[in-house]
C-alpha cells in the first residue's frame, strides 16, 4: 500500500493526514470535493481512501456507496470529527 486519497472538506485535516502519512513514506493525495472523487480513484489509483463522512455538499455514506458500486475492494476508512 503506498498511495492514499484523503478526502476532507477542513483544509487543515488534509494537511495533518498528508504531513504524518508523508513522513510514513506513502504517496498521498488530497482533495476537499466529493464530487471529483470518483475520478480521482480512475486516475489515481488508490490503495486507500480516507473519507470524511460530512463534506459540505456531499455526503460520505453517499460516496463509499459510489466506491462500493465501482471499487468493491478499495479499502475506505471513514472519519468525522462529529
């Protein structure tokens, strides 16, 4: 597992993960928008996502839905800070 995707809408959030997962050695992509998400995996390719469950305009639970439907073996953890 060496590149993973964080999805958050907190700016600062995307920098914490990205700082500490960096320092790990992993390649890792943020974005504050769910709804590139899905063309992110296509293009990226992940081995993981980290997915905010409130993201402003788009909902989380909605999202792993997506993620499920086209990556059924793409690892997601979900977080909040609710």
């Amino acid at each position: 597992m060496n590149r993973i995707l964080i999805v958050d809408d907190e700016k600062s959030i995307q920098l914490l993960f990205a700082d500490e997962l960096t320092e790990e050695g992993y390649e890792v992509i943020t974005t504050g928008d769910g709804s590139e998400l899905m063309g992110l995996i296509e293009k990226k390719r992940p081995d993981l996502v980290v997915l905010d469950i409130k993201l402003g305009e788009n909902d989380g639970l909605d999202l792993l839905q997506d993620i499920r439907n086209t990556y059924y073996d793409l690892p997601v953890i979900m977080c909040t800070a609710y």
